[in-house]
C-alpha cells in the first residue's frame, strides 16, 4: 500500500469512524484499520481520532559540529595516530626478543609530520 493510498484510506475510516455509534463498533473498526495498516492498535485509535495520519515535509537534520576542513584534519590525525601506534607496539616486540631487523626501529623515528600541512585555508 503506498502512501498515498494510506492516507486516502485513513481519510474515508475516520469519517466512518466519527458517524459509527457504540463502542463495540469503533472498537471492530480500530481492529480492522490497525490489520490493514499494519500498525499497532493504539496507533490506528489516534489515527482515526484526527491525528496527522502521517508525517508530512522534510525532515529536520542537526546542523553539523565539524567543519569538513576540521574532519579532514582529524582523519589525517587519527591515520597518523594509528600508525604511531603500530610502530611503538612493533618496537616494543622486537626490543622484547631481541629481533634483528634490517633498519633500525625507534620511537624517534616515528614520522614527524609538519601541521602547516594539514590546515585548511578557505579560498
């Protein structure tokens, strides 16, 4: 069911709903509108009761917290943070048991990278 025709149902039920006398009969109808929405109940009740039947307009999104200069630069971060990482844990292995690498492998030499590099300028 598509939902156009959702609403166009929901429309032609609450007006049938509202002329309907006797709890036993709007009862039979919230069942009946909540098996063929497939919705809960409780739903279809507020539904018929003259609530938005669904949700019109666009979506609001959050506005964004970092700018995508300032997320490159994070990235760029994190990148080079993991890498450090790696190679601090791979130094402490070999020092550990005693390997012979074929270059040596030092925390200092860990690549130092300048941030002029990294900084994003607005054009």
């Amino acid at each position: 069911m598509t939902l156009s025709a959702k609403r166009e149902y929901v429309k032609q039920m609450q007006f049938i709903y509202r002329n309907a006398s006797g709890k036993k009969e709007k009862t039979r109808l919230i069942r009946q509108i909540s098996e063929t929405l497939g919705c809960h109940k409780k739903h279809a009740g507020r539904l018929m009761r003259g609530a938005k039947p669904l949700r019109e307009g666009t979506r609001r999104h959050r506005k964004p917290v970092y700018t995508e200069c300032l997320i490159r630069v994070l990235k760029e971060t994190w990148r080079i943070k993991r890498k450090a990482v790696f190679f601090m844990k791979f130094y402490e292995l070999s020092s550990k048991n005693s390997y012979n690498f074929p270059f040596p492998i030092s925390p200092s030499r860990v690549p130092n990278i300048p941030v002029s590099k990294h900084t994003c300028h607005p054009s």
